[in-house]
C-alpha cells in the first residue's frame, strides 16, 4: 500500500502489515501514497508491478523472486 513511507522492509507499507518474504505474492499498485525502495537484501515468491508504478533498488542490495517454495 505504501501507506507510510518507501521503506520496503516497513510492515506497515504492505496489505497485511507483513514484510514480503519468499512465499509472498507482491503487487505494486499503479496508485499508491509511496512506491517501495529495497534498502536491503529482500525476497518474494512472485512480482508484479502496474504500469505507472515504480520499485527502486538500491546499489549493493538485492531482490530474489523465488518463484518456488522453500
């Protein structure tokens, strides 16, 4: 949702106030108060993002989709 800031690793700016991790789903919606930015290593199972929105990684951080269970 980006509710509250562009932290990534903030529970607060995600649906169901948990942090994506390798099993989540993500979608960045097209309208949102604050798009994501990775400030550190982060997963998720699958990504989608809408045209129109955007998720930033920062140098020397990653971003693993997993596409698979653990």
């Amino acid at each position: 949702t980006g509710a509250q800031d562009t932290a990534w690793e903030n529970q607060n700016n995600w649906s169901e106030n948990l942090v994506p991790d390798e099993l989540t789903e993500t979608i960045i919606p097209a309208v949102t108060t604050f798009y994501p930015v990775i400030n550190s290593e982060a997963a998720c199972f699958s990504l989608f993002i809408y045209p129109a929105a955007e998720l930033r990684l920062n140098d020397g951080f990653s971003l693993q989709v997993t596409g698979k269970q653990p």
